[in-house]
C-alpha cells in the first residue's frame, strides 16, 4: 500500500468558467475546499470552484510534470478533448 500519493486535479470556475490546474499532496478534494475558502489569489477572485479531473502519483516529480503538461498548449486541448 502506497502512503504518499501526490495529485493533479483540474478545477472549473462556476462563475467564470475558468479552469485552475494544480498539484498537490492533500487529496485534490481537500484542495477544493481550500481554493473555495478564498487562500488563493487566482482562485479566491474566480470561486467557487467544482472539481472536474483528477489524477494520482506516487511520485512527486511525475505529479509536477504532468501539471505542467497539462497547462501547456498540448495540455489544455487534452483536457478540452477528455472532459
């Protein structure tokens, strides 16, 4: 059993229908709550938010990398493409 699981989710702005790309240790629900809260800049002017894609990792780097695909170009027409 894997105790470390790091995460990218993907978030959609109810109000504005802006997504927020991250990664994270917390589980991505737990993140959600905390972006809603208003802790973030981006995401406190954009909120609330709903969770909409979610991935794990056991390793921190790989998680890292992937949240940086998918906010590149490439990235956002996977995601355009997958959810």
């Amino acid at each position: 059993m894997v105790l470390n699981m790091f995460y990218v989710y993907v978030l959609k702005s109810v109000k504005n229908s802006k997504r927020y790309i991250g990664s994270t240790k917390l589980k991505p629900e737990e993140r959600l709550k905390r972006h809603n809260s208003g802790t973030n800049k981006f995401t406190k002017r954009n909120r609330p938010f709903t969770l909409i894609y979610k991935e794990e990792y056991t390793d921190n780097t790989e998680a890292r990398k992937r949240e940086i695909f998918l906010k590149s170009g490439a990235g956002r027409k996977y995601l355009d493409e997958t959810i």
